[in-house]
C-alpha cells in the first residue's frame, strides 16, 4: 500500500541529502534511505545518489576490458543489473518493478553499444569511458526515485548532466560552478516550488558542449554540495555507514568517536591527509554560502553525527582527530588545499588536525611523550591547524594509537 506524504510547496532552503554506496547497497537499505527522506520531508529534501556498492569498479573494469578488445565485457555486468532488478521486486509493486526492469534493459542495451564503439577503436575513448561510468549513478537514481514514490512521497529523477556543467578533463572533470548553478537553479528550483523531491545521480556531469563527464572518485559528495551552494540550502547531510567523522580509523583505535564539530578548514586538512568520509574538493563550494554539512549515520539516523560549517572553534587548542599518510608521493585524496610535504617511501605521515593546534601550549611535549622509543620526528609547515609526524611505516598504526590514547 502507498503511504501518502502530501506537503505544501514552501519557499524555505531545501536539504540536500546526499547517499554514498553503501547507503544503497541493498533492498534494506534503500528502505533505510527512503525512510530517512520520508521523515525529513519538510526539509525540502534534494537527493543525490551514489551507485550501488562495487557497481562503479565494476563498470571501470568492462571498459577496460572493452579497450583492450577482451570477449563479451558486458556480461561481467549481468549480476549488477541482476541487483537492481531484485531491489525493485522486493520493494515496489509489480507495475513499477515492471518499470524498472524495463530501464535496466535500455541501460544494457545503451551500455553494449558504448562498449562495441570502446572497442572498435581509441580515437574517443575517454569520453566513453565516462559514458560508460555513468551507469552506476543513472540506474541507483532511477531506483531510488521508484522507492521514494513507494513511500508516498512525489521524486522525480532529474539528469544531473542538466545541471552539473565541468570542463572536458574527462575522468576527473573541473566543475563550471557559474554556469553550473544557473542550469542547477533553473531546474530544481520549480520542483522545489511544486513540492516535488528531485532525485539527481551524483558523480556524473556533461561538458559545456554535452559529452558525459565525470567528478572523480568520491565525487558524488561534490555532487551535493555544488546543488547545495547553487540553491542555498540550509544543510548538505552526506548520509554514510559510519556515525559522522571519528577521531581516528575505528579499524586502528577501537576507541574511536564520533567529531561533534569541525571547521570547513579542518575538515579539508582531514580529507587531504587521509581521512576517508569526505573528498577533499566537498567543502569548496559551501564556503562562500558558508553552508553547513553533516556526516550522517544512514543505519542510526536519529545520531546527530559530525556537523561540518564556518565560525570559530568554541574549543581552540585542542586535536580533533588524528589520520595518516602513507607512500612515496603523499596518500590524499587529491590536490592539497595548501603545500604538503611528501612521504619518504617506508615512513608515514601522521596529520593531528584542531584549529590552532601548532601553537596549542604543552601539545608537543604531550605528543612527544606518547611517541616515547618510536624515532617520530616533528615535519615544518605552515598550517597552524595541523600538525605533522614522521614515523616509520610499520609503526605507524602503534602511533595513532598511542597519541589517540594521550589525548582522547
């Protein structure tokens, strides 16, 4: 039986509310997420989707296949469509899982012939491969929507290569954020108006002259917050498996809890030296806004999580988390916000982040202390929110614990 969710249009900032992979891995899940909008409906809920778990890797390596001329890549794809299709029988009925199904079946079609041109020859190939790529997030949107309507509530799936506009730099394509935030604003802002809930693919783009292309990885959460800053939304949620951002690797520190609180430049430094809930490129366009984001639990939603957002620390001086940085050339997740040094090959990096950290008093005698026999040594930079140790690499994991002991 439907459930009905009728709701007045309202001119308030909506929330965009973003669903990583994991948030959408199964046919629970997809409850989980449905639910999660039903009950913020007066939020003015924009969602963006990331692909189902594994699908985009799984895309990656067909296309791969394809340009290396291998036999029949598409079938390599058969039980990823095989996914969706059972998601949709679960949970909706049998007219719209008819539905679904047939639009899985056009996305296969559509995705054999993209992969036939990939092999027949290298002339347009990275364009192809974001075509290719974009499946993932196309057919999660298109399942969504159909669960979000099972609910009562009124999605419309909205092409997101209408409103994200990038560079060519296909594979990792720069975002055009004026353009991208008028074509974004002309077509949320009347679904917005009418109380519809659009559903957008996050990840996937079109250049200025049309070809299909792509963020990077992690960029479904750039996705979010490029909508939230071209609609001034009152809060971009990025909706994950884990409670928010943690002070560490819970798979180093058992002990590790969630952040209540982090600035937009200690979130940034995070994201650059390691830290994995958020891509570094996600902040830059709520700064200007000075938009607020939150990392929330999809499995817990009533957990606050981590609010990211502007504004002085109200506890300066003190860490809020502690990650590292592996390898010979750096371990980030992409350009660094500010110069950072490089890791010798054999040693790591360990990055403790809180707003004036550097000259918090007693902070180094305090980490000193912890690393007692560990041959850590201090790394000059200019970041007052940071502060960098050289360690050897074996025992790069004892440090964290260590130091997340001294001061948690």
């Amino acid at each position: 039986m439907l459930l009905k969710a009728a709701r007045k249009p309202s001119h308030q900032p909506p929330a965009v509310m973003k669903f990583g992979g994991t948030s959408v891995e199964d046919a629970s899940a997809f409850e989980r997420a449905a639910e999660i909008v039903r009950a913020r409906r007066e939020e003015l809920p924009v969602v963006v989707v990331s692909a189902l778990g594994g699908v985009t890797n799984a895309l990656l390596a067909a296309a791969r296949s394809a340009a290396a001329h291998a036999d029949a890549p598409l079938d390599s794809l058969e039980g990823h469509f095989e996914r969706h299709v059972q998601i949709a029988r679960r949970l909706l009925t049998d007219e719209a899982a008819a539905a679904v199904e047939a639009e899985m079946g056009r996305g296969r079609a559509e995705l054999a012939s993209l992969l036939e041109e990939m092999a027949a020859g290298p002339r347009e190939r990275p364009p192809l491969q974001d075509a290719v790529v974009s499946y993932g997030e196309r057919l999660s949107a298109t399942l969504l929507t159909a669960v979000l309507r099972q609910y009562g509530l009124p999605a419309t799936c909205v092409d997101a290569r209408q409103c994200i506009v990038t560079d060519e730099a296909h594979g990792c394509a720069a975002p055009l954020p004026a353009e991208t935030a008028r074509r974004t604003r002309a077509r949320l802002a009347p679904l917005l108006a009418s109380g519809e809930v659009p559903v957008m693919a996050g990840f996937i783009a079109a250049s200025e002259g049309g070809a299909v292309t792509t963020l990077g990885r992690g960029g479904s959460d750039y996705t979010a917050t490029l909508v939230g800053a071209a609609l001034g939304a009152r809060e971009v949620q990025i909706w994950t498996d884990v409670a928010g951002v943690l002070t560490a690797d819970p798979r180093i520190v058992k002990g590790a809890r969630t952040i209540p609180w982090l600035s937009y430049a200690e979130a940034a430094t995070l994201a650059f030296f390691g830290a994995k809930v958020l891509h570094p490129k996600t902040i830059e366009p709520l700064v200007a806004g000075r938009i607020p984001l939150r990392v929330c639990n999809s499995r817990a939603p009533e957990e606050p999580g981590t609010l990211v957002c502007a504004g002085a620390d109200p506890s300066p001086h003190t860490v809020k988390a502690i990650t590292q940085q592996l390898g010979a050339n750096g371990g980030g997740h992409g350009e660094a916000p500010r110069h950072g040094p490089i890791v010798e090959r054999g040693r790591a990096l360990i990055c403790m982040v809180g707003e004036g950290l550097r000259e918090a008093p007693a902070v180094a005698a305090r980490v000193a202390h912890a690393l007692t026999n560990m041959n850590a040594l201090f790394v000059k930079h200019e970041v007052s929110d940071v502060l960098l140790l050289d360690v050897d690499e074996e025992r790069a994991c004892e440090a964290i614990t260590r130091l997340h002991a001294a001061f948690f």
